[in-house]
C-alpha cells in the first residue's frame, strides 16, 4: 500500500504523505471487505510483535538534534504527560461511547 500511496501522490502531485495515502486506501478497502483482515494477520502480527524496533531509527535521530531540546525539559515533560492525558481520555470517551452504541443496537 505505501507503493500504492506514493504512486497516487507523484501521479496526482499531492501534498499529503503516500504513506498516508497508502494507510487510507488500505482502510476503505478493509472497511469495503475487498480485502479480509485474515490475509493481513500474519504480518501484522510480525509488525507488533517487532515495534519497539522501529521506534529505534527515529530516537537516534532525535538524539542528533538534542541541542534543539536543551533547557526544555519541563516543557516538554509537561507536554508529554498532557497529551498522554488527552490521548487516554479520549480514547476512554471512544470506547464508552461505542460500548453504549453497541448495547443499544442489541436491545
């Protein structure tokens, strides 16, 4: 899909990632059936189980640039907690609110 995506960006001359792209297509054609999430299990399992590796290339190069965060640690700790906070709120929001529509339609 990333192939896909970046295609439809360098054909279309878009602004929006083609990795990005890819994600979207990939989720219209889950969400139409086209594809089945089975065909995906295997390597997505492979993709989780193996995750904190990718996040490896993106701190070292955070880590070249620390001259940019020096003096910023409060600020930035401050923002990691608020949007952990915002982030787990919402998604608490989310899943009571799909919990309820879920009832709802089995009554």
């Amino acid at each position: 899909m990333y192939l896909f995506g970046t295609l439809i960006q360098n054909t279309f001359d878009l602004f929006i990632p083609g990795s990005v792209i890819g994600l979207i297509v990939l989720f219209a054609l889950l969400s139409l059936k086209i594809i089945s999430d089975r065909w995906l299990k295997q390597g997505v399992g492979f993709m989780i189980t193996h995750l904190p590796f990718f996040f490896i290339p993106a701190t070292v190069g955070v880590m070249s640039y620390a001259y940019v965060f020096e003096g910023k640690g409060a600020i930035l700790i401050l923002i990691g907690l608020l949007s952990t906070a915002l982030v787990m709120g919402i998604s608490g929001f989310v899943a009571q609110w799909m919990a309820r529509r879920r009832e709802a339609a089995h009554e």
